[in-house]
C-alpha cells in the first residue's frame, strides 16, 4: 500500500530509528509498502521515518545506468536493485570524498551538492534476517548514506554548506510551514 511522504518540519524525521529486534512478516510488509511509495513518487531511496515509521529499515532502489563510470562498467558489480538494508551499520567509509548533487523526497523539489565518502562498507540484516556486510561505491554509497542518515534523522539540510543553506532559506522556511500546517489540520477534530 502507497504511504504519505512525511516532508521537512515533521517531527518523526528527526526521531532516531529504533533497531528491528525480529525481521518479521511485519517489516517485510513495511518494506513493501515503502517500495511502492518509493517508485509511486520516483525516488531513489526512501527511509522509514519518510513513511512515518522511526524503524531502522531503509530501501534503495538506483538505475543500474547511474552506476557506469565513462567506459559502461558498473562501479558495483553483482548489486542486483531494489536493495533493503535492516538495522544498517557503517563499518568504514573511505577517506576520499565527492560531491554531488542530493534531493530528498522529503524535501521536494531543493537540491543541493552534498560531500560524501565515494566508497562505504556497510552490515545489516537482509530480508530473511540474515546478517550482510558489503561495500558500495559512487552513487550507490551516496544514496545509502543519504538513507542511513535519516535512521539517524539527519537530513538533507544538515549536511549542505551553510551558504547553499542561505541560498535555500526562503524553500526551506516555505516548505517547514507547509508541513506545519498539514500536520496542525489533520490533529484537528
Ligand atoms: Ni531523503
């Protein structure tokens, strides 16, 4: 089922995830739910705290063509896509960084370039609740640190220069009223 997007100024995307102690048939619907709110709205990656939920799941799901470097050949061979990634860990990230430009289904329509580590390695628990540890590259590695930071309810605007954050002030300060506003209209009787 399609969830809400839960969008800047709502509370739960600060909250920090809690860990899932049982990887059940209840976080396997969870995750099947925020895939198909995920492609419904075109993202790339999508956290639970964005569908309301401060679990510690997160879903990616990038176009294999945004993983070739200039020759056509994956920086991440054998990743087959989507990907979900229970109770994730960063176990190293390498000390050369990029950057890249971000959005943030949260954060509709503001971009901004956002520096990175190119390379992590990451474990977490697989849909059979199945320890994994693997390294990711490029725009892979972008997109899960970009979601594990919302386990942790970083967001998009922690991590932009504070210049690009000024430039951004005026959307930022718009969109934080909006959801303000949604959230006081559906507590209302
Ligand atoms: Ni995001």
């Amino acid at each position: 089922m399609k969830k809400l997007i839960h969008t800047y100024g709502d509370p739960v995307l600060r909250e920090k995830a809690r860990p899932v102690e049982k990887v059940d048939e209840a976080i396997r619907a969870l995750i099947r739910d925020m895939l198909e709110t995920m492609r419904a709205e075109r993202g790339v990656g999508l956290a639970a705290e964005q569908v309301g939920e401060a679990v510690a799941v997160c879903i990616i799901e990038v176009p294999l063509e945004m993983d070739r470097d200039e020759q056509g050949l994956l920086f991440n061979p054998g990743v087959t896509m989507p990907m979900a990634f229970i109770n994730p860990r960063l176990v190293s990230a390498s000390r050369e960084t990029e950057t890249a430009d971000e959005g943030c289904l949260s954060f509709p329509d503001i971009y901004a370039p956002i520096q990175r580590p190119v390379e992590v390695t990451v474990d977490y628990l697989d849909l059979q609740g199945q320890p994994q540890t693997r390294t990711f590259r490029k725009f892979i590695a972008r997109a899960i640190q970009h979601e594990m930071d919302h386990l942790a309810g970083v967001l998009l605007v922690d991590r932009m220069s504070a210049m690009k954050k000024i430039t951004l002030s005026g959307q930022i300060k718009r969109l934080k009223r909006q959801t303000r506003e949604q959230l006081a209209g559906q507590a209302a009787p």
